[in-house]
C-alpha cells in the first residue's frame, strides 16, 4: 500500500473542482479523474510514500495542523506532467505560508515513512490539484479548453491536512488546520 499526505479545500472551493472534473469527464472520452474515478477529494499532496507508521504519523500530521493556520489559496494557472499519458493539473500560487508547512512536514516523513517519492520533496515539490490522469495527447487541448471556460483565478482557503492509503484511496485521518 502507498499513503499521502494532503490538503484539502474549504467546501465551496471543493464543490467548484468536483464540478469542473465532473464536465472535463461528461466531455472527454474516457477521462479519468480524480474524484469521480479516483475517488478521491480535490487536494494538494505534501508527500507520498510507500509505507509509514500510520499512528505515528498520525500523530505529527495533528500537531501540524495544530501549529499551521488555514490559508488562501489562489489557482492562477493550468498545467500538465509531460508522461506518455500526461497528468492534467491546476497549479496555485505557490505562498510562503504552503512552503512553510511542507518544510515542517518533511522535517519528520524521512524518519516516519519508508520510501518517500522523492519528486515531493523540498526543492523538487510542484505543487499541484491533479484534474485528471491518463490524458491522451489528442484529448489535451479540450480538456485545455474547458479548464478555461473557468473564470481565473480561482480562489478559495486550504482548511484541512490528511493521510490517506491508496489505492484505491481510503482516508485514514484529518485533521482542520487552526
């Protein structure tokens, strides 16, 4: 099993991108996304691994939310991961308050986790609220289009940090950021 570590929207901002990956999956053939085929949760991922001591960590992800506040977020940009099937993604203005807490965090995934990815980690970390996955190239450009019939930017507040297993994805914990 692999587990991550998100964060999550305020409901208004949650309920916006289950809409818009509900239209990219009602228009593209076959796309997949995120929250209807994932079953996941409009998020940010801080960090994934392969293993962890889920009550430990558990643990510190509470004690972060307890010393980290909520905090905008503002999603001013489309982007996609270049693979043979491409990773299609909304990218937010990256803030020194979501630096910080993912600085904080990875101060401790080394020691309570086993097999970190490595592409998540400071100084590589994109942040990034993946739409849908297993893009193909002849698909990009609609699903280009219809993120843009979106009025940008799109704003909203991270409230809420998690672990979760996957997949498929099964929330272990949650936790409200102050």
């Amino acid at each position: 099993m692999a587990y991550s570590i998100e964060l999550f929207f305020n409901p208004s901002l949650e309920s916006r991108l289950r809409r818009m990956c509900n239209v990219i999956r009602a228009e593209i053939d076959g796309a997949v996304t995120v929250i209807e085929d994932i079953k996941s949760r409009p998020h940010l991922s801080l960090a994934v691994m392969e293993g962890c001591n889920v009550v430990e960590l558990s643990e510190k992800v509470r004690q972060l939310a307890d010393r980290h506040n909520a905090m905008p977020v503002t999603f001013s940009s489309v982007g996609m991961f270049p693979k043979a099937e491409p990773v299609f993604f909304l990218a937010p203005v990256v803030s020194p308050d979501l630096l910080t807490l993912h600085a904080d965090l990875w101060a401790h995934v080394p020691r309570l986790t086993r097999n970190p990815w490595q592409e998540y980690a400071p100084g590589r970390f994109v942040p990034h609220c993946t739409l849908m996955t297993s893009v193909r190239h002849e698909q990009i450009g609609r699903a280009s289009a219809l993120v843009m019939e979106n009025t940008f930017p799109i704003t909203g507040e991270i409230v809420e940090i998690g672990i979760n297993e996957f997949a498929p994805v099964k929330p272990l914990m949650t936790a409200m950021l102050l």
